[in-house]
C-alpha cells in the first residue's frame, strides 16, 4: 500500500468551513465599505461565473465603471488569498496532527531515517546530507510586505478556530479581530507604488527567518540527530539543512547589485543570526535560575561566573545566570567588532555595553558554542537532562547550521561581463591586446598561463579603469573582505551564467584571483558554471572534462574535498526547446556529468535554478529530488526558493519545517533506494524518450521561432507589457527592449502565460509527440504506461504535465487572444488549442485516468474552492488591458491591473 502525501490527510470540511466564515467576513466588509450596489454586482459576476457563461460575464464587466473596477478587482484578489491562508493553517496543523498522532505519511522523517539506519554506511549518508534552499528575489512575488504581515495576522486567527469551536476562545471577539484585519486588508494597497530597490529585497527575505526559517530548521535537525540515535547513530554537528541567498550578490542583468549591496546582505544576514541568539541568551539568563543552595556547577561554569561582570547581589548564587551575562557580553563585543553595531534586545547594563572592549570576542561560532557546552555539561552532570534538552539543544544545532553568517551568499555574474573585465585587464597590464578576439584555444592558453605563472593581482596599476570593471573590482575586494570577517561560509560559490566554453569558467578564475579568493594552489571560493539553454546543456559534457582535467583546477578541487558543483537552468532551457526537451537534456547531462566525476574521482553536486512553475522546473519538492538520475545525488543538492514560493512553503514554523522535511527525505531516499525497473527497461525508456524529445521540440520550436505571428501574439495575447511594469523586484524583466525572444527573461515569459491562462510552458509540444510515438507502435501506449509506472523521472513528468493543464482555461485564453490586432495573429491561439486538447487527451491515455488530478485529490479540491473566483479576475485584467490601450487608465485606475495580476497569482500559487 502507498503512503498517501500529507496534503491529502487535510480536513477539506474544516477548510470549507473557514472560507465560508472568511467569504461572509469579505462580504460584509465589502458591502459596509462600498454600499449595497456594488456588492450586489461582485454578488451577480459570482453566479455568472459559477455558470461557466463567459459571454455574459465579459459583458457584466465590460459595463462597471474603473471606479467599480477597483473595488470588484480588490474583492475578488482578496478571497483567492483568504483561500490560501485557509489552506496554509490546515497543513500545518496536520504536520503536527500526524507528527504528534505517530501517524505515516511520504516523505515523513522517521520512515526516512528507519529506511536508511538499515545500510551498513548509514551513519556516514546521514552525517553528510546536506540541502540547500537559496533564497532569490525573482520578480515573482507580488505581494507587499504590507499584506503578508496582515496575512499572518489572519493566518494567526485561523490556527486557534479550533479553540474557538470549543468554547475556549470567545468567539464574538475572534470574529471581531479577523472582520477588523480584512477590513485593514480590503483598504491596504495591494501592490508597491514604487519599484522595490535590492536592500528592500534582502529585508523582506530576512523576515523569513525568525518567524519562520530558524526555528524551523533548529528543531528539524535536532529531531533528525534524535531519530539516528534511536539506531545508534551519531550525528553530532551534521547538518542536513543550511541555507543559502542570491540577493545582493547576484548581479546578473540587475545593474543594482553592487559592492554596498553584498555587503550589506551579509551584514543584516549576520545581524538577524546574532539577534537571535541574543534573544536565545535573555531567554536562558532569565530561565536558569538555579542556585547553589540547592546545587554544585562544574568548575568551569565557576570560572565563566568569576569572569562576568553581573555584580547584581541577586545573582551571588545564581552561577549560570553569571556565566550567561559574560557569554552575552563576549557576543556582543563579537557582533560590534564584525558590523560595527550591537544588537538591541540584549539585558547588558549600559555600563557594561560602554566597556565592551575589555571583554574578548569570540573568534568563531565554535569559540562561542564552546562557552554553551561548558554550562550545557555541568548541568548534565547535576541530572538536568530536561532543562538541557528544552532550551539548549536547537541553540546549539542553530551555531552549527548558521554560524555567524546565517545563510552563504552566492555570486553571480553573465559570462559576457566577465570577458570584458578580464580583456581590459589583460590588455592594462600589457599581456593581450586583443583577448576577445582569440580563438578559444588561446584564450584558454593565456588564462592558464595567468593563473599558473603570474601571482599579479593585474588591476593593481594605476592606469584608468572602465566603470563596469572598476565595479566589478569592488565585489570582489568586498567579498574578500566579508570572508576575512565574517568567515568562509559567508560566501563560498560565483555562479557563471551563460557558461559556454572553458574559457568562461577561467576568465572567472582570473576575477577571484585579483583577490586572492583563488591563486594555483586552492579556492576560496568554488567556480560553478551554469549551463541553461538546451545547447548548452549538451555541450557541457565537452566543457566539464577540459575543465576538470586542468592539473590548476585538480589542485582547486583538492582544497574544497574534491567537490564541483554545476548549476543547471530549467527556465531558459525551457524557453529554448520546450518542456520535454528542457526535463530531458537536464536528466541526461546530470546523469552524464555524475558518470564523469567518478571517472575523474571528482564528486560532482548540483544547484537546481528551479522556478514556482512546472515550466520553471518546479512542480511538488518530494517528486522532483526523487525523480533525478539514480546516483546524481550523493549527499548535497542545492535549488533555488523563489518568488512566491517562498511565502507558500515558508511562511510559517509549521509548513516550513514540513516542506523542509521534504526535502531532506526526499534527497535522502534518492541516494538510498535502488532502481527498481531493469536496466534493459530503463535502456528502452531513455531511448523512446530521446525520440519522443526530438518530436517534441520540433513542434515546439516550429510555432516559437518559426511562426512569424507568434512572437506578436505573445505580446498582445499576455499582460508582458503590465507586467514588465509591475513593482515586483530590482531587476528589469528583460535584458534589452523586447524585440525577439533572445532579450526576453525566462521569468515574465512563463508569469505571461501563466496570466493568460494557457501555461503554455508547461505542456506545449507533449501532446503531438506523445501521440507521434503512439501512432508509430500499437505497443508505444503501453510502453509509455509502463514508463509512468515504473520510472520516477516520467512519473513526476507527466503529473507535472497533468497539474498545469488543471490550472489552465481555454476558454479564458480565447478571450486573450481577441485581445491581437489582427486575425493572423489570432490564429495562434487556435494552434495552441488543437495541442492542448491532444496533449489533454494523450496525458489521460497514459496515466489511464479519466480527468485530470485523478491522483492528486487535495490540489483538485484547492482548485474548486478559487476557479470560480480567480476566473473573474482574468476577465477583469483582459477589460482593463482593452482599456489601457485607448488610453481609458490613469491616476489611481492604474492600480487595476496590478490588482488582477496579484489576484490571479494568490489563485494559481505557483506563477513564475
């Protein structure tokens, strides 16, 4: 029997009975803020919709004035959202329904860890497990800082209904305060007058983790070495999670991201990690409270006592709390010598906090963590198990997980950016006048020469300096300079984007050298390169073992335990070929790059650039680590955490801690579980795959780059120009002015169509080739449902497939594509509508269901609670882009399509 995904174990009546009380509260508030007349229109466009009757519906909308407009637009953004909360506080209750309850579920760790205490090298698999979410600021996330912290009001409310139901919570004044915080919710813009700057980012990342993120990961990992010791594992100091951040560090087309930005990343990172264990400090100063009266401390706490500066006659006997007031006063000293402040919260007396100096710092988070097992010991020693267990073991799992750096920051830079740099500098310092020129031997030539023979740092005359490389200078002295404070883990990879070639990853090489980040004996800091389109993923092979074979590069490797990591790019990947093409060359070359660094004795890891959307490689966390190669993981995989997939899956202790959980599990059950299907099985499936992907992508490509009318309707037939406009993040939605795909970015590309409503992305090509194959064989159907049933990798292909077309509606993507100037350019859509009817029909042939979500219950419940809502909202957006382009628009009318955007990605949740 297959155990059931914990979202299906949700109580869909309980959900239903909270949206209800949250539509009447919606409802109430609206009418008492609009009047009865508007209320009822939102009323009459609610029955029409539920009645599927399009026609009308865009006629009730086309007749409501903007000034209604922007009231209906903000109700019907606010209930998909309302949904959402709803959703989020019943997963996390059943996290700890189950957890408590002793009750199974996929993906849950105590299975986990029973399956893999049965290997013999169980202790080492555990020991080394290290995943990596990397938090970015994609332009995604739509909603304000603003909103989200009223939602967790709401979200707040909600967790305590229960209590409310059984009479311990009056329920008068709990309905009271959630009418006053939609009430607040319904009047607060929704969406930023202004364009977020990259330090509006960081902080709005930032608050993930105190609410969220660090309790979370503390009690996960003190949980994970818990269960390994049922089997007599020591874990002491693994670290199955630690985090990682691109904001103020990822330079890549965002001209905002400078030296003072990764600076500053680091430095609030670090001011959020020593405020929390400064707040962890007050907590045990002002619970440890015993005295010797009553007990006798080790002479080591008696010597951290002797040293504090806490002459309070209350504390003569109270060691401990002596013992802590001189710990805290060491952090702090530490935290002002390494940002130049000292947190606030802290219970120093002022006189101590102006004497600082007199106190030793802390040279490293273990220096520090030493201090706490000192007094962790002697406790121990006096029988206290209980006090030592409840409020010290996440404090010291949080030291060895986040340090004093919180999360590492990676670089990233374009390629392009960088062979400018290192051409000027080659050609300042009288080396190469002409290095952009040379064939890609001898550049690869001259950088060796370079990086093996010349310990110059080659910016270091005083010849004039361009303004792009004078910037790009600055980071690399600042990240130098962090290192140097803060420690190595503050940063610890430089991503290369558009790797195309040896060369690129050398130029890298020579920019890190003129910082001593890298010289010829070892790295600070790792190169990783990061291979995004689908030719470049093919090509990476070739690049992989020059590079690897580079006796400079073997000698890198040996200084960083003989890892390589390489960086893989759904987004572009997808853009380029489609989505079979994009699964299928990212499968392939993990699976090739993994076979290469056994080869080599080289362990090759990967960072997975995944987005929210199936067309961004995302799709559920379980199935996608689970579908990777066998053998492509062997201990650390990193992805990236983006947009609104941030607020989904960490938006609180509880669901964070769950989808962490899966994460975890999942990369652990794919390290241990062996294959099931026979290799001659698996053969035949990779090579039905490889014709089935090249069908794919000549669809694909046929309608994307051959179609003279595509890249227009794409234009007209999405809100790419709205959304381009949209104050959603720092960097610009494209490279350059929109005139071909090349300058567009994956991101507002797929957050088009997932506005539109045809996900384009996500399915398009998959239909034809599917059936192209099926039509081939009479045996290829049941050959493609053997692949379902019994590969990983197409399972979680095909579901992803199956979960797009849910969220899709042809009949609202007709409605967009009347939106195009011409019927040339109409007659896209009808190309688009004949695949996805076939890619439907084929989908369900395979999986041998009869409607889509068949196997996925809880997502198609989600569905019906907001489709009859979200659909308004596209209606509205497609009147107000009829509008905008006569010019209907201004002052506060602008609003509305932000409005509908925001509210069409509350209802899909996973747009960009």
């Amino acid at each position: 029997m297959s155990i059931k995904k914990l979202e299906n174990s949700s109580d869909h009546a309980m959900v239903a009975e909270e949206v209800k009380i949250l539509t009447n509260l919606l409802n109430e508030s609206t009418r008492q803020l609009s009047g009865d007349v508007i209320f009822n229109k939102i009323q009459d466009l609610i029955k029409i919709s539920a009645q599927k009757d399009y026609d009308a519906l865009e006629k009730q909308i086309a007749s409501l004035t903007n000034q209604e407009m922007i009231v209906v637009a903000r109700y019907f953004a606010t209930l998909p959202l309302l949904v959402n909360i709803s959703e989020d506080v019943e997963l996390a209750s059943e996290v700890n329904l189950l957890n408590n309850t002793d009750q199974d579920y996929l993906g849950k760790l105590e299975d986990t860890i029973d399956l893999v205490s049965q290997k013999e090298n169980a202790s080492e698999i555990l020991k080394h497990v290290n995943v990596v979410p990397v938090l970015t600021a994609h332009p995604t996330q739509v909603q304000r800082k603003t909103v989200l912290e009223l939602t967790d009001q709401i979200h707040g409310l909600l967790r305590s209904y229960r209590e409310v139901k059984n009479g311990t919570i009056n329920q008068a004044e709990w309905t009271e305060k959630l009418r006053a915080y939609i009430e607040i919710l319904m009047q607060t813009d929704i969406i930023r007058s202004h364009k977020l700057q990259v330090s509006n980012e960081i902080t709005n990342v930032l608050a993930y983790y105190p609410k969220a993120l660090i309790p979370a990961i503390t009690k996960f990992t003190a949980r994970y070495q818990e269960l390994a010791k049922k089997h007599n594992l020591n874990l002491s100091g693994a670290t199955p999670i630690t985090m990682g951040m691109w904001i103020g560090g990822d330079r890549d087309g965002n001209p905002y991201v400078t030296a003072e930005t990764l600076k500053l990343s680091a430095t609030l990172q670090s001011q959020v990690i020593f405020e929390y264990y400064i707040k962890q400090l007050n907590k045990l100063y002002r619970t440890i409270s015993m005295s010797t009266s009553y007990m006798k401390p080790s002479s080591a706490v008696e010597k951290l006592s002797d040293l504090s500066n806490d002459d309070s006659p209350f504390r003569t006997n109270e060691p401990y709390r002596r013992a802590f007031y001189y710990i805290e006063s060491r952090l702090l000293h530490t935290e002002y010598t390494l940002l130049g402040t000292a947190d606030k919260h802290s219970f120093v007396k002022k006189r101590d906090l102006e004497n600082l100096d007199k106190i030793p710092v802390y040279k490293n988070p273990q220096d520090f963590k030493a201090d706490l097992i000192t007094i962790k010991e002697s406790l121990e020693e006096d029988h206290d198990q209980a006090v030592v267990r409840s409020f010290f073991t996440e404090l010291l799992e949080a030291i060895d997980i986040f340090g004093f750096h919180l999360a590492t920051i990676d670089m990233r830079q374009d390629s392009s950016v960088n062979e400018a740099c290192v051409a000027e500098l080659l050609k300042s310092a009288g080396i190469c006048d002409d290095y952009s020129d040379l064939p890609e031997k001898d550049k690869v030539k001259v950088l060796l020469n370079e990086l093996n023979n010349d310990p110059r740092n080659l910016h270091a005359n005083n010849k004039p300096k361009s303004e792009l490389l004078q910037k790009e200078l600055n980071i690399y002295k600042t990240a130098r300079q962090l290192k140097d404070c803060i420690g190595e883990d503050v940063i610890k990879q430089h991503i290369i984007s558009h790797t195309e070639s040896v060369s690129d990853l050398l130029e890298q090489a020579i920019m890190l050298k003129e910082y001593d980040l890298l010289n010829n004996q070892g790295a600070r800091i790792q190169v990783v390169p990061l291979f995004e389109t689908v030719e470049d993923l093919e090509n990476s092979r070739e690049i992989m073992k020059e590079f690897l074979n580079l006796d400079i590069v073997k000698k890198w490797l040996a200084s960083q335990n003989n890892y390589q990591e390489i960086m893989l790019g759904y987004s572009d990947s997808n853009k380029d070929g489609g989505y079979l093409a994009s699964c299928w060359n990212l499968y392939k070359a993990q699976k090739d790059l993994t076979a290469m660094g056994k080869k080599l004795g080289v362990n090759i890891t990967f960072m997975h650039g995944r987005g929210g959307t199936v067309g961004r490689g995302g799709g559920p966390s379980y199935e996608a680590i689970t579908a990777q190669p066998f053998g492509s993981i062997n201990d650390r995989i990193r992805m990236t955490e983006q947009g609104e997939i941030i607020q989904n899956k960490y938006g609180n202790q509880d669901t964070a801690y769950y989808n962490l959980e899966m994460l975890a599990s999942a990369t652990i059950d794919r390290i241990v579980s062996k294959q099931i299907v026979s290799e001659d099985d698996i053969g035949g499936f990779r090579s039905s795959m490889d014709e089935i992907v090249l069908d794919s992508n000549k669809v694909y490509r046929k309608l994307v780059f051959e179609t003279p009318a595509f890249l227009d309707y794409f234009l007209q037939a999405t809100p790419i120009k709205q959304i381009s406009n949209l104050n959603i993040g720092s960097r610009p939605a494209a490279r350059k002015k929109i005139t071909d795909f090349s300058g567009l970015r994956a991101i507002p590309w797929v957050f088009s169509w997932s506005q539109s409503r045809i996900m384009f992305p996500g399915w398009y090509g998959v239909g034809s080739a599917f059936k192209h194959f099926i039509d081939a064989n009479p045996n290829n159907l049941h050959t493609l449902q053997k692949m379902y049933q019994g590969w990983p990798f197409f399972h979680s292909l095909l579901s992803n497939v199956d979960m797009v077309l849910s969220k899709s509606n042809m009949d609202i993507a007709k409605q967009y594509a009347d939106l195009c100037e011409d019927e040339d350019t109409k007659k896209v859509f009808d190309t688009i509508y004949q695949e996805w009817k076939l890619t439907k029909e084929v989908i369900l042939q395979i999986e041998g269901n009869k409607e889509l979500l068949a196997d996925n219950p809880s997502l198609k419940m989600s569905l019906n609670y907001r489709m009859p809502y979200f659909n308004i909202l596209n209606y509205i957006q497609i009147e107000m882009i009829k509008r905008d382009r006569v010019d209907e628009i201004a002052g506060v009318y602008e609003s509305i399509l932000p409005i509908t955007i925001n509210g069409v990605t509350s209802g899909l949740r996973n747009s960009g």
